[in-house]
C-alpha cells in the first residue's frame, strides 16, 4: 500500500518523532511517500520523494493552509494511509484532512492487526480494533508506540508553494514553565495521583517522599486541581524522569503520565484498582487505599 | 453571542470493563456514569463567556445518547447553559466520530453558532476527532488542546498546548470552535440554588433520525483487555503484610534503602 507520511517540524527543528511514522510504514511494508512543512536545511534521512513546503513561508502552524498542501499531494500521489504521529500537530490536523477527503479516521494507533488497527480506549484500561470502510484512510500513530527508524538516504524533494489564505493566524509560541524542581536529577520519585482524594492528603504523599529521600510528583489532575505546584508534574506536558525508584499513589497510568516515567529503574504503584494500567509498567503493585498503604509504609521506614 | 457547548456522557473509569454481547464495546449493565472530564472545562469556558457578554448572549448545551446523558445535560445546565438540547440516540456507542459530528453539524448549520466549545477527546473513545471535524464540516475556524481562551470583539485569541509545556498561541475571528484540554479553568461546581433554577431551564429532545444522514466510515471490530505483559508482582492482602513484603521487595531491588 502506498502511504503520505505527514513529517513534523517544530521551532525550525525536524521533530524526531517524525521517524517513528517510518517504524510504523516499515511494519506494514508500505511504501513510504513523506510530506513536510519544514527546510531545506533539516531534511529527513529518507531516500524516497519528499514535498517540501517551507515553514518559512507557510508558518509552523496554519492548519487551514497546511491542510489544503496535504489534499494537493493525496491528489497527486494518491496514497491509500495518510498517516500522522497522535500529537498536537498530527491530532488538530488528521480530522480536517479526513472529512475533507471523507475518509475514516483511526486515532492513536498502537499496533497492526489483522483486518484493522488497535487502539487504546477507557483511558488505557481497554483495546479495540477498528475497521475502516473507506478506501483511504487517515491515522494518527500513539508516541511511543512504533519504534523510530532512520531509512537513511537523501529524499528526491519536491517543492510546494505556499497557497496563500487560511483564516487563522500564529501569534507565537510561549516556552515551558521554569522548574522550580529539577526532579530528572531525584533518585527517588513519590508522585501523588487523584487518588489521593484531596489536597490535604498530598502531605501524607510528601511524607513518604520525605522518608525516601526524594522528592513529591505528580500527575496531572492533581496539578491542575491546584493541590501540588506545575513543576512537580510529570509526563508529556511535564518532566520526564527515570529515578533508581519512582512510588505513584493514586496514579491510573494513563499514556501521557506512563510516557513521563516508564522508564525508571523500579516503579512500585499503589492503586485499589489492581486493573488499573499502571500494572503495565510497574515492577509493584500494591492493591490497596493509598491512604492506608502509605503512612503505614512511612511508619515502618521510620522505625 | 451564540454559544453551543457540546458534551458527552462516559462512564466512570475506575469501573471495570467487561465486552457486550457483540463484543465491539463496554457491557453498560451496572456502570456509573458522569460528565466527560474535557467537556467540563468546555462547559466551564462557555458559562464564562456567556456572562461576560451579558443579556445579549445564549448559551445551549448538546448531548448525544440515550436518556441517561440528561443527568450529564442537567450539570450543565446548573453549571450556567441557558437551554439544552437532547439528541435521543440509543446507539451512540455505536456511531464513529464522523457520524457524531455530523449530527452535531447538522443541528449547528441551521442555528448558526459564534462560537462552539468541546472537550479535546472524549475520556471512553479517546479519539480526539469529533470538534475538529465539526469545525471541518461547518467551514469555520479551529483551535484544539486549548488551555488559555479569550474572545472580545469577535476575535478568540486561543493558547494551545504543545508537547513539552511550550505553548502556541494563536488568533482566529468568529464563527469558531475550540477544543477544551486540562487545566483551561477550574470548574464550578454547580450550587443548590442553581440546581433548582436548572430544572425551570429547556431541554429540547430530538430524535437521532431527523438529524444523521450518514454511514458510519469505521466499524469496531474487537473489545477487549490489553495483552498482561506481565513482569509486575500484585501484592494484596492485609495493610501490615504489604508494607512488610513491599519493603523486603525494595531492599532486594532497588539500591535505595540501606
Ligand atoms: C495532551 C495531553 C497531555 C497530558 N499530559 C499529562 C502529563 O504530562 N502528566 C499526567 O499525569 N497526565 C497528563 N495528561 C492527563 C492523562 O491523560 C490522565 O488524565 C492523567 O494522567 C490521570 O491522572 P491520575 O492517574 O492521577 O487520575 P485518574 O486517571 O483519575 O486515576 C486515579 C487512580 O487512583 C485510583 N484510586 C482512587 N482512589 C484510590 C484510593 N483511595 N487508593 C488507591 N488508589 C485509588 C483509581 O483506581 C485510579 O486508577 C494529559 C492528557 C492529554 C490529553
Ligand atoms: N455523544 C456526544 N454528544 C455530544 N458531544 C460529543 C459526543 N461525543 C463526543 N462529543 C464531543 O466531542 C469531543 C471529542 O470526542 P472524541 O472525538 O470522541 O474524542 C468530546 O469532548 C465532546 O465535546
């Protein structure tokens, strides 16, 4: 099958994830076609034909104008997967190129399978295989779930020029939140989840931390809830970290937290839900109300 | 001002998940449900922007499925919506996102909305396509993963969320709709004097029929729990016997404990 790659480029860098699109038309054995707003200066390690738009002069992000580059290339290439990495740039565009073509969409795509492609539902705790009736198809990939490949070589370019219009406009881009707490460089992680019920109870988490020799995270409801500071956050809009331990309390394990910590050395999780995804990662999983579990564990430590 | 906030019903997530009878989604017997958590901050961002502009605004909420989402319905409406419009589907589950944005489309198109509000993804589904292709389908202008949202004189000036904590802002005129992530605001809870107030409010129900004209482009085929990867040791039982098993499991293993 012929697939249109749609490559990623962000604050004039070619985004790395842009590799995992070839780990995934590489397990289909597709033939790979890539199209990329980006530069000349940042080419893929790709043999094949590339089209080129310069994000110069179409902007990093004008969804309405990046749209309408893809439907000229589906028009010319004619793929059967028009295929994006599920981010912020993949999820907006994806939905506007599907109804445009009036193709099926198939979101966050974890694995092939036969007769269609698995996804992840109920917030990571299920699977379903979805099957798409329409000749073309969108997809959009989960980060992390097709492993990077460099096909190496030098893409044939084709260069596309900037349509003109869209009716939106990019006014810039806002970095990221200083840190206050440098938690890559914490041994020990003890991160408090909505679990633990209220504010109040994150103390009993920061105890346990305390006893640990580490220091407090935590997911993201918590932060947004206000109970713990942003820069204790950790996963995809956070930190990512990999301490020698990491303890979540309360923490379901849902991709953009897993994506922040999975890879720590040993990962203990309390959760009364022993379904709960985060017993994917964890090497430990103590079933069990986390605010009976931990000051009992505190306790014991302190002795 | 036109306002239309679209929410969905899900299930609680901490419920567990058994395969119905076709085994192409959840068996609903014996699950809890509550408001979608992204369609919270939605409806949170529309009330907002319904009492700023005052009087001369109108804010109606939408909900697809079968009569359980009027409880969903009611929230909304005691959270601040002026009116509320159910769209009677037993099937819902069934539908893919097209078919659900195209009966929102439908509804919207003879309204003409200013602004229209949805969650960035629904928690069950996950697909995060349904306010883009409602957007795609009315022709008006989008920004998803918001997470900072203002409007004056019909200009949305939307801050999205990108990976990493960086930001990108951008601007857009009305008609326009926005996808609501995390963390956009915090959430009312709705107050008792405003629960009764909410049961005066208009829920116009409507029939699935007379608005969806398409077939669906995706059919699920499968429903069921991820491969155990297994690795992982479960540790139940009593307090006391956890504790002291989980601390001999991190003496062994881990070179944090002395
Ligand atoms: C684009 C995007 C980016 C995101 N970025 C991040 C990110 O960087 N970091 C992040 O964390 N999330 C992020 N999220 C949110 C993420 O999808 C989840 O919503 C979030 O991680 C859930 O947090 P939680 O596990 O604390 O809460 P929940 O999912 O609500 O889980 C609570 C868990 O606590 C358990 N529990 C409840 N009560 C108890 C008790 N008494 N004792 C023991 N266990 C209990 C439950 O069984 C459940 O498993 C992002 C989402 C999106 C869409
Ligand atoms: N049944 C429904 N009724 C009303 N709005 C819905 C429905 N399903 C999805 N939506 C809206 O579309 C958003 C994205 O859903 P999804 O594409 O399923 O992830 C949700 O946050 C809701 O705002």
């Amino acid at each position: 099958m012929k697939t249109l790659l749609i490559g990623e480029f962000r604050e004039g860098k070619l985004l790395d994830s842009t590799y995992e699109l070839f780990g995934f038309a590489g397990q289909a054995a597709d033939e790979p076609v890539m199209f990329m707003v980006g530069s000349e200066t940042q080419l893929p390690s790709f043999g094949g034909r590339l089209y080129l738009a310069d994000a110069a002069a179409c902007g990093e992000y004008n969804p309405d104008l990046h749209k309408q580059l893809i439907l000229n290339v589906v028009q010319k290439e004619n793929p059967d997967r028009i295929v994006f990495v599920h981010s912020s740039y993949g999820w907006d565009l994806a939905p506007r190129v599907a109804v445009a073509l009036k193709a099926a969409q198939v979101s966050e795509v974890v694995a092939i399978q036969e007769g269609g492609f698995e996804v992840g539902c109920c917030n990571g705790k299920m699977r379903r295989i979805v099957k798409p009736s329409t000749p073309q198809t969108v997809i959009t990939i989960q980060a992390g779930a097709f492993q990077g490949v460099q096909p190496g070589g030098t893409p044939q370019v084709t260069r596309l020029a900037a349509p003109g219009g869209g009716t939106m406009e990019f006014v810039g881009y806002e970095p990221a939140e200083e840190k206050g707490v440098d938690l890559a460089k914490a041994e020990v992680i003890v991160s408090a989840g909505r679990g633990v019920g209220k504010k109040d109870n994150v103390a009993i988490i920061a105890a346990l931390a305390k006893a640990l020799g580490g220091e407090l995270g935590a997911s993201r409801p918590v932060v947004d809830a206000e109970w713990v500071a942003h820069d204790h956050q950790v996963g995809t809009t956070g930190q990512t970290v990999s301490p020698k331990l990491y303890v979540a309390c309360g923490i379901s394990g849902a991709i953009q937290h897993l994506a922040g910590m999975k890879k720590s050395d040993f990962i203990l999780a309390i959760n009364k839900d022993k379904d709960a995804p985060i017993g994917e990662v964890a090497d430990v999983l103590v079933v069990a109300d986390v605010m009976q579990f931990v000051p009992a564990l505190t306790a014991k430590l302190a002795k | 001002m036109k306002i239309l906030v679209c929410i969905k019903q899900v299930p609680d997530l901490e419920s567990r998940f058994k395969p119905n009878a076709s085994n192409t989604w959840f068996d609903e017997a014996d699950l809890a449900y509550r408001m979608n958590e992204y369609d919270e901050y939605a409806v949170e961002q529309a009330v907002q922007l319904r009492e700023e502009c005052g009087d001369s605004s109108d804010l109606t909420v939408l909900s697809i499925g079968p009569d359980r989402v009027v409880e969903a319905i009611k929230k909304a409406l005691a959270m601040g919506c002026d009116r509320a419009v159910h769209i009677q589907d037993q099937a819902v589950s069934s539908r893919d996102p097209w078919q659900i944005a195209s009966i929102i489309s439908a509804y919207a198109r003879e309204h003409k909305f200013d602004l229209i509000f949805t969650g960035m993804q629904s928690q069950d589904r996950g697909s995060a396509q349904v306010g883009a292709m409602l957007a795609e389908l009315l022709g008006v202008s989008c920004a998803t993963t918001v997470v900072g949202f203002s409007c004056k004189d019909n200009v949305v000036t939307a801050k999205r969320e990108l990976e990493g904590g960086v930001k990108g802002v951008m601007r857009m005129k009305t008609p326009a709709l926005v996808t609501c992530q995390l963390g956009l605001n915090i959430p009312r809870y709705p107050t008792l004097p405003n629960i009764m107030k909410a049961k005066k409010k208009e829920i116009i129900a409507l029939p699935v029929a007379d608005l969806l004209k398409e077939e669906s482009l995706a059919k699920t085929t499968s429903f069921h729990p991820p491969a155990k990867k297994g690795g992982g040791l479960l540790v139940e039982g009593d307090i006391a016997d956890q504790v002291d098993k989980v601390l001999a499991l991190l003496k062994e293993k881990t070179a944090v404990l002395r």
